[in-house]
C-alpha cells in the first residue's frame, strides 16, 4: 500500500469540519453628529469637515467592526468619505434617528433598532429615539456573534441616573432573551463609570459579559477609583464612557487580545478634536467549536 494510500486513509477518519479560528478588530466611537447650531461639542471648525475626516479614518485604519453613535447631521459626510462594503443604513437625523450605525468588514443577517423604554428629558434624551441596536454579524461561513450597539441617557440628574440603569438593563434582558448560548459584543457610549457609584455597569455581568479594558489594562479586576479620562488621551489606566464588552458563547469562543484608546488616530491635522469622545479600539481573536 502506497504512502498516499494510506495517507487518505488517515485523512478518512479526521471529522469532516475543523475548529475555524481567526481575528477581527472592533472601534467604539461617538461622532458628536448633532447639528453645530444644538451643540458644536468643542469641535473647531465646521463639523461636516470633521465628518469626513472621521469618514476618511475609518477607510484608512480599515477597522472590520464600526460601532458610532451620535451620528446624526454628519451621517453623509462620513459614508462618503469611508469605504467599508457593509454599512447600515441611517435611521434619520434628529429628531427621527437614533444616530446608531454600524461599517462593517462582514455582512450580518439580522438588524434591529430598539428604542429605550425609559429616558429622561433634562439632556434631551427623549428628544431623539435613543437605544440600540441588534446584529447577528457573519464572521465566516457558519460563525455567528451577536453585536450590539448602544447609548445611553446621559446626564446626572437623578432621574438621567435611574434612565441609564434601565437603558442598561434592557441591554442585558435582550441579551439574555435573545442572545441565550451565543457569543455576544456590546459596545457603545454607556455614559456610565465603574467609578461613579450611581451607575450600574456592573449588571452586565449578570449575563457573563466582561469589558474589554478591565480585563486587558486591570487583569480583570473592575477598578473602582480611578479618573475619568479627559479628551484627547491615549491613557489606557483612566476611565470613558464608551466601553466593549463581550462573552463566548457555545459554539463560537471570544478572546480579547488588546485594547486601546485610539483618540490619537482620530484628530484633525493640527492635533485638534474630531469628536468629544475618546475613541476606543479592541482586537479579538475567535474559533469555533
């Protein structure tokens, strides 16, 4: 019997799939999109400038995953400026969108937008139908992750502080009814910190979701007194609002591999602002099982 013979032999009894394994990155970012005459966000010069360059960045760092919120006013500045092969279409400027959107590297196979069942009206929160977004991305032929995308009522009012408990929990309850078994990344603007003890980050846990950062920069210890990040930083040690967390699920594993803060790729040519928000990037690796 020859070496191929028995070489086809061998090869006859291996199942007939193998773990898949591979990478993709993922940018969390808030584009400060309002309209310049409701809020300029300290943004200098015209913001549709600082949209398409935004736009641009995305094109030339060529992130697989782009999570953006406040993407109202700027949305076609942006597109037109980046190039990634699947985008979700804007539900509308203010006050008829939710400014969430989604540039991807993958195609997916569900879309959803979900408006918060509670807001608060003193920041404007109820002015637009916040919430987020639900999406079965296609990382490879039969690999699935769910993403979400999300913002939430901002503000310190006591009654912006119960609104975001609540944005947060309806979260976890999606992800809990709908996301059962599967692995899962949610990402977005929380306007909430582990260090401001009236937010409840912490009840993402609840449905096995870690953060990106504190397992990456703390070892997994949620830190609990450190500074809120000023803007621009690529100081990894402080704390933002725009977080990424996520969970394996049953068929599909999900390691972070790093994390940073980015803001430094995301600045005009004078190293001014492009948005109010840091920019937050993570990178994962996957394999399927």
């Amino acid at each position: 019997m020859s070496f191929s013979t028995l070489t086809l032999l061998a090869l006859s009894f291996l199942p007939s799939t193998l773990a898949a394994t591979g990478t993709f990155s993922t940018l969390t970012l808030n584009v400060a999109g309002l309209p310049s005459w409701i809020n300029d966000n300290g943004v200098p010069g015209d913001k549709a400038d600082a949209a398409t360059m935004i736009g641009q960045k995305f094109a030339q760092y060529n992130y697989d995953i782009i999570q953006i919120q406040e993407d109202f006013h700027y949305h076609d500045e942006i597109y037109a400026a980046d190039n990634h092969p699947f985008r979700t279409k804007t539900s509308g400027d203010v006050p008829f969108g939710s400014g969430l959107n989604t540039l991807s590297n993958y195609n997916w196979t569900t879309l959803e937008r979900i408006t918060w069942d509670e807001c608060f009206i003193a920041d404007g929160d109820c002015l637009t139908p916040k919430g987020f977004t639900f999406m079965r991305l296609q990382l490879a032929e039969g690999v699935e992750v769910d993403f979400y995308n999300l913002h939430a009522d901002a503000g310190q009012e006591d009654g912006d502080q119960e609104a975001r408990r609540e944005n947060l929990r309806q979260v976890v309850e999606r992800v809990r009814s709908v996301s059962a078994g599967r692995s899962v990344v949610v990402e977005g603007d929380t306007n909430s910190l582990y260090s401001r003890t009236t937010d409840d980050v912490g009840v993402f846990g609840q449905v096995g979701l870690g953060d990106a950062w504190v397992e990456r920069v703390y070892g997994g210890v949620i830190p609990t007194n450190v500074p809120k990040c000023p803007g621009p930083t690529t100081d990894n040690t402080c704390e933002v609002y725009d977080k990424i967390l996520y969970r394996s699920g049953d068929s599909v594993k999900l390691n972070a591999t790093s994390f940073d803060y980015v803001t430094d790729m995301f600045l005009q040519p004078d190293g001014s602002i492009l948005t109010d928000h840091n920019a937050v990037l993570a990178e994962f690796s996957w394999s399927s099982v």
